[in-house]
C-alpha cells in the first residue's frame, strides 16, 4: 500500500511538473500532453512550449491594452458562441434515429447505375517491391507461371505484395503512368526505382464508362443517403419549433 501511495504521488507530481510559467499562468506535463493529443499532434515538446509562451504573452498584452472590454470582440464572441449552441443542438436533433439499410443502398444503386460510371481507366495491380534484381525477376518467372500452387503462395507470403487501384487519371504522370493500357493478367517489370525494383501483376483491367460494382460505392452511397436523411430531419425540426413557438412574420417576407 505505502509503494501504491508513492508511485501515485510520483506521477501526479510528473503530470504537475511546470515546464514553462508566464506571470500567474503555468503549462505542466499534462497540459502539454492532452495539446498534443489536440491542436498540437505530431508537435515535439519545444515547438508545443514556444507556441504556447507566444499566445500567453500576447493575451496578457491585449488585456492590458483593453481589448477585453472591446464591444465588437465581445459581440462576435457572443454571435459565434450562438452559433455553436444552435450547430450542436441540430445535431443532436437531427442524427436521432437515422438508420439506413443494405436495401436502401442496393434499391439507390439499381436506380442510379449510370450515375457510377469510371470516369477514366483503372486498373487492379498486385505490387510487388524488392532491393535485388535476381529475387525481381525470380518473382516475375513465377508469377509467369499463372499458377496458385504452393510455389505462388510462398511468394506471397515471402514478399507480401500491396493490392492496389490506380486510376489513370490520377496517376498517368506517376511511377505507375506504365500499368495502364496493359491486359489481365499481365505481368510487368521488373522497374528500377532509385534501389528498389518493381514488378507488377495486373489482376484486373477497367474501361472507361464501365459501371463501379455496388462494393467499390457502397459508403459513397451510404454517405448521400445519411445527408440526405439528416437534411429531412433538419427542415422537420424547423417546422416543429416554427409551429410550437410565438413567432411573427411580416406579410411580405411569407
């Protein structure tokens, strides 16, 4: 129990050590950690402190100087404090009850098929990647083979290629530019790329104007539907408070 009591003490005192104090105000070790787990992520612990004695000094200079009781601070504080009282109700309201079922999506997706057309060419690759020219080629033979004997699963699980899409839009001018225009099944490389070499297997090529299957959009859909139900439910709550509410509208602005 005494151990217990010392270590406990031990840490609340680490958590409270002051690493930088300007005036009244103090940053501790746990203040600097829950900065770096918001506003600060990926920051060290010198950037984090400087940046913090930056905006203290200048808050204590803007106090001093009265811009505490500056009527036009205070009134967009006000409006933006509003503003997020009323954004977080409507959320609130809004996300209650939303629920959105494989049908729905299957039943959008048949309605709206021509809509998930490929803009460009894509092509499925499976990337392999090695630092000796002699295992790249030893990969691309076997691959050659177009066998799923144990020979290919070995290589697989040695190697552990990278499945990946490309679009030919977004990659034509990469390191890939080379995949597309190629057929199923194709094997290509081995490419050198600084000290690494590249070997490509094109599992699966797709056209222009082909339509995405129901797997590849499946959260896009999902994700318009939500919008869409969270906008009905917006306008309804509207509605509801307009009608259980003392409200006075102008003849000319109904």
């Amino acid at each position: 129990m005494f151990l217990l009591i010392c270590c406990s003490s031990k840490e609340k005192k680490e958590e409270e050590l002051v690493l930088v104090r300007v005036g009244n105000e103090v940053l501790t070790n746990n203040k600097i950690k829950t900065l770096k787990e918001g506003v600060y992520k990926n920051t060290n612990n010198k950037v984090i402190a400087q940046k913090w004695a930056e905006k203290e000094l200048l808050y204590s200079a803007a106090k001093k100087n009265g811009f505490l009781n500056d009527k036009k601070l205070i009134a967009k504080r006000d409006l933006y404090y509003k503003n997020l009282i009323i954004s977080s109700y409507l959320e609130s309201q809004k996300n209650k009850n939303i629920k959105i079922s494989k049908k729905d999506i299957n039943n959008y997706y048949l309605k709206n098929k021509k809509s998930f057309k490929r803009k460009g060419e894509e092509v499925l690759i499976n990337h392999f990647v090695v630092d000796n020219k002699k295992e790249a080629y030893n990969i691309k033979n076997i691959l050659k083979k177009k066998k799923k004997g144990k020979e290919k699963e070995d290589l697989i699980k040695k190697h552990k290629p990278t499945l990946k899409k490309l679009n030919y839009q977004l990659m034509k001018d990469s390191f890939f530019g080379f995949v597309f225009n190629k057929k199923n099944n194709q094997i290509l490389g081995p490419k050198k790329d600084k000290d690494l070499y590249h070997v490509v297997e094109i599992v699966k090529v797709y056209e222009k104007n082909t339509i995405m299957g129901l797997e590849v959009v499946y959260d896009e859909i999902y994700n318009r539907l939500y919008k869409k139900q969270e906008l009905l439910k917006e306008k309804l709550v509207i509605d509801s408070l307009y009608k259980n509410a003392d409200v006075f509208l102008e003849p000319s602005l109904k």
